[in-house]
C-alpha cells in the first residue's frame, strides 16, 4: 500500500500532533516527501509533499493565513502541519472549515517538537518504504520468471499480479485478445468485452508514459507491453470507483506492476518466435502452391493438414500490390522506426486484416507477401466467384482504410482457372490480371482476367514472327525517334486515339499548345509514312502500337 498520512501519524515523533481536519481522508493522503515552508509559497511545495510551517508572516492577519493554507492546498500538498505556541496559536475557524471541506488535513504540532527530527523520521520512513517496493518488485519479478522458465502460463501470471496488488487483472494482445486473467475476473472480463463491442480498438490505448493513460469506460486501466518499440499487449485491471487515476499513478501497486513488465514480455516473446517459424513455413508452403512447385498433391495435403490448411476447397488467387507505403512512411514517421521495421510491422497488420476479413465472410484464406505484392487465395463459391471476390475486397478495404489511411491497392483477380487444384494457374491468370490492370487503368483498381481479352489477343499477334515484322517496319523509324530525341510521339498518338482524334481535346490532355500538337501529328506521319486521316493508316497505326505496348510490357511482367 501507498504510505500516507495515516503512516505519518503513527511515528513516534508525531504523537502529540492533534488532527484538527479530514480525520476520514487521512488513508488517501499519499505522502512522498516532506519539507519546510513559510511565506511566500509560490512554487516550491511539490505534489504529495507534507509541510510543516510555524506560519511566521501570517501574524494576527487571518486573511494573510487562509491565502497561506489556500496556497499550500492548491499546490497538492498531502497535508499541512502546523506548530503552534510562537507564532499561531490557534488556527481561525474559517481556515479548519475550508479545510474540512476540502478534506486537506491540518495538523497541530506542539512548539517544542523539533522540525528536524520529523523530517528526519519520515525521510526514515519513506526509504524504508521504497526499500520495501523494492523488494515487493524483485519477488514478483522472480515469481513471474520462475513461473516463465516452468513452462506457467499467462493466467499463471496474472493470478501472481493480483496477488500483490489486491486488483484482478487481465492480460490482453495487441488485438484485444485475453491471453490470461486472475482469479475473480470475472466482471473485469465482461467490462473489457464490451469496451470491444462499442468499437473500440487496442492500438488507439497506446502511450509511452503510464501516467498518461485514460481510465477506460471509467474503472479500467491499460498498461502497455511493450519491448524496445515493439508492442505485444496490455495489462487491464479495475480499480475501485472510490480510487481516482491520480491516486493510482501514486500507490506501490503501480510500481510493482511497471516492474513486472519486463516478466510478462518474456511470454509474448516466446509466442513470437513460435509464430514466427509458423508464419515462414506458412508462406513457404502458399509460395509453392502458387509457383506450382508441389511434388505431388498428396504431399501438399500433408503439409496443407499440418498448417491448418483445407487446400481441398475451390479457391481464387488475387494479387494485392500496395502502391504507396513509403509515402504513407515518410508522413507518419511512426515511433521513430525505421522504413524496413515499419514496412515489416505494416505487411504483418494488413496480412492479419486480410486474414480476419476471410474469416468475418466466413470464408477461407491463404495468405504470403512475396515480390511486394500479397499473394490471397480465397475460397470461393465456382457459381459465385465474382461475389465473393468483391464481397471481400470490400470488406478488406474498409478494415484497411481504418488502420492505414490512405493505402492505395491495386488488385489482380486470376478467376478464369478458380476451382480445385487451380492455384498456380489461377495465380498466373491473377498476375495478368494486376499487370494488365496497372498498365490501363493506373494504380488502385481492380482487374479481373476476364478484362484482359484484348491484351493477350495482341500479345498472341505480336509473338508471330510476320506481325513482328510488320510492326517494326511500320513504328520502327518512330519508336527510334522517341528513343532519340525523347518527344513522345506514341504517347501522343495513343491519346490521339483516345480523344477520337480531336486535336482540341488531344492538347489539353498532354498539356500541349495546339501548334506543338499538330507538329508531332505531322512529324508521326513524315516518320511511318502513313497519314492520320486515312482510315486503314490510322487503323494499322493502332493496331501496331497495341501490340508493341504490350509485346513491350509483358517483358516487363510484374
């Protein structure tokens, strides 16, 4: 327990001291120094400080004494101990009842009791104290690492913890799940169940400094888990209404706890490395599902079984390519980490989300994060792939908009070979998808194989050997130009066409006077021989074009 003024009293030195107000307070009076102090006050008392003052200055002026007791209250004294026969002797009635109205103790000290012997027995007192914390903190310590090293669990340790502080606890990750809890938890459960109910989520509880820390839904008190920067979790436990936060920041109780952390790390840790070595063997094995690198299928259901995979179910494969984390980095500057740990930190919470959104749809998942992009086979109805694809991804985004704003995903859907079986080839279609998808559309769309009709007919032209040859002999000389001189004629051809050929349109999409405009149509023209307002030139054009750009991206495959 706190040492108070009730601890005070009991010292030998202070038993003649007569308590003339808040007899009942006295228990919640913390005591944490003590010193000497007259007139002026200004800001010398420190909080939970007992003064001891003669009140010299004050004289007969009992309006000069109230400011003087008024002064001393507000500066968060534990009490004021006053000695009278010289200077006071006795305290103005309305001094004891503002007092005792705001249950700040004043005590009478005969004149003779020394100042000097009261301090020194109560600087005595609170070393004895603080050895005693000490002592109270290194037992816990060693009870929670023996506990550790005995294979105890985090209900083991939460049953230590409550213990030595008197107050049920409950140990939480940083998702919110209970990972133990004391005896007679029962209703702390109940209240941290429903603080996640009303919406809540854990990572909004986080503080580097515990005094910092809010009480949640009035009685609950978060303290952080927490190794270097990495956050494994949070130690609740409910305080009695009667007992404020301030209160709290100042008992024993708090230091033991602040103590105990470094104990109740060691068991996350553990869990860490296990999952850990789970996560690789996991990501190993989806890798292999999608790059088709399985032995035999009966080896991939074994392994499948022992993952806790059902790779029986039909599944679809979607690519997921995040577009701009390191912008993201670069304006959170999150803790002070670096981009590596924060991208590593950032991929596990958006696999988690993934994770969790498959299960909310009651769907399965498989995930990894492989060439910066994540690797999702989800499991599908073969009668409602479409659905379940945008049922998902809309979901995910929305719990992804939560967590990191802003994040822009570009999404690559492989549902031409969903079913059975199907995961490299639903994968390639998947990676077509994403790819063909970013080159058209821009970043943050969604693309389905489906969409790619036209793309793999011009990528099936341009491996003939006659359409390779045609092509070069009629862009040739105007692709070397570009490379040349840089002044893109076939970004302005191709936006020609996508203008329908209007020259107005056309300029203030490239941003280009119209004299410049009409300079490259006529220099693309001079270059390929062919004329814009010919219809079978414009058409050959085109088409060649078409199948340069994609002959050209798919040998920049993603």
């Amino acid at each position: 327990m706190a040492f108070t003024m009730v601890d005070v009293l009991s010292i030998d030195v202070m038993k003649s001291a007569r308590i003339k107000t808040a007899k009942t307070a006295l228990d919640k009076r913390v005591v944490q120094s003590v010193s000497v102090i007259e007139i002026p006050v200004e800001n010398f008392i420190r909080n939970n400080e007992l003064v001891l003052s003669t009140a010299i200055g004050c004289g007969n002026d009992s309006h000069i004494f109230k400011k003087f007791v008024q002064d001393v209250f507000s500066s968060g004294a534990a009490a004021l101990a006053i000695a009278t026969g010289r200077h006071v002797s006795n305290i103005p009635k309305d001094i004891l009842d503002f007092a005792e109205e705001n249950e700040f103790p004043i005590i009478e000290i005969p004149w003779e009791v020394r100042f000097a012997d009261i301090i020194q027995a109560i600087l005595g007192k609170l070393y004895n104290w603080h050895q005693e914390k000490l002592r109270r903190s290194e037992d816990l310590q060693k009870q929670l690492l023996h506990l550790f090293l005995n294979d105890g669990s985090l209900s083991d340790a939460a049953k230590a913890i409550q213990k030595e502080i008197g107050y049920p606890v409950i140990i939480i990750s940083k998702d919110g799940l209970i990972k133990g809890r004391s005896q007679n938890s029962g209703i702390l459960v109940e209240k941290w169940n429903r603080y996640l109910q009303n919406g809540h989520q854990t990572y909004n509880l986080y503080t580097q400094d515990f005094k910092h820390f809010q009480p949640l839904d009035g009685s609950l008190i978060p303290l952080v888990i927490q190794s270097s920067s990495k956050i494994f979790g949070y130690i609740i436990l409910s305080i009695s209404p009667e007992i404020s936060i301030d209160s709290l920041l100042n008992l024993e109780e708090n230091h033991v706890l602040e103590q105990a952390l470094p104990a109740i790390v060691l068991w996350f840790q553990r869990e860490s490395a296990i999952q850990d070595t789970e996560m690789r063997l996991r990501d190993d094995f989806i890798w292999s599902l999608a790059k088709g690198e399985i032995e035999s299928w009966d080896s991939a259901l074994s392994r499948a079984r022992s993952l806790n995979y059902a790779i029986s179910l039909p599944y679809v494969c979607i690519l997921g390519l995040p577009e701009n984390l390191e912008s993201i980095f670069q304006k959170k500057k999150a803790d002070d980490l670096s981009y590596e740990h924060w991208l590593h930190n950032t991929i596990h919470s958006i696999k988690e989300q993934i994770n969790q959104t498959g299960t909310s749809i009651q769907r399965k998942t498989m995930t990894t994060y492989q060439l910066d992009r994540f690797v999702i086979f989800l499991e599908i109805s073969p009668d409602q792939i479409s659905k379940n694809v945008q049922n998902f991804l809309d979901v995910l985004e929305n719990r992804l908009c939560q967590v990191l704003p802003g994040l822009i995903l570009s999404w690559g859907v492989g549902e031409n070979h969903a079913g059975i079986k199907t995961f490299h080839e639903s994968f390639n279609d998947a990676r077509i998808a994403l790819e063909v998808g970013y080159h058209q559309k821009g970043p943050g769309h969604r693309s389905t194989y489906a969409n790619t009709e036209m793309y793999r007919v011009l990528l099936s032209l341009a491996k003939n050997s006659e359409i390779q040859e045609l092509t070069l002999s009629t862009i040739g000389a105007l692709i070397d130009y570009d490379n040349q001189r840089g002044l893109e004629l076939v970004n302005t051809f191709v936006t020609y066409i996508q203008n329908q050929g209007n020259v107005s349109q056309t300029s203030r999409a490239l941003n280009l006077h119209r004299q410049s405009l009409l300079y490259r149509l006529k220099k693309i023209e001079t270059l390929t021989g062919r004329t814009l307002v010919d219809p079978d030139d414009l058409f050959l054009l085109n088409l060649c074009i078409k199948i340069w750009i994609t002959d050209m991206t798919n040998k920049k495959r993603l």
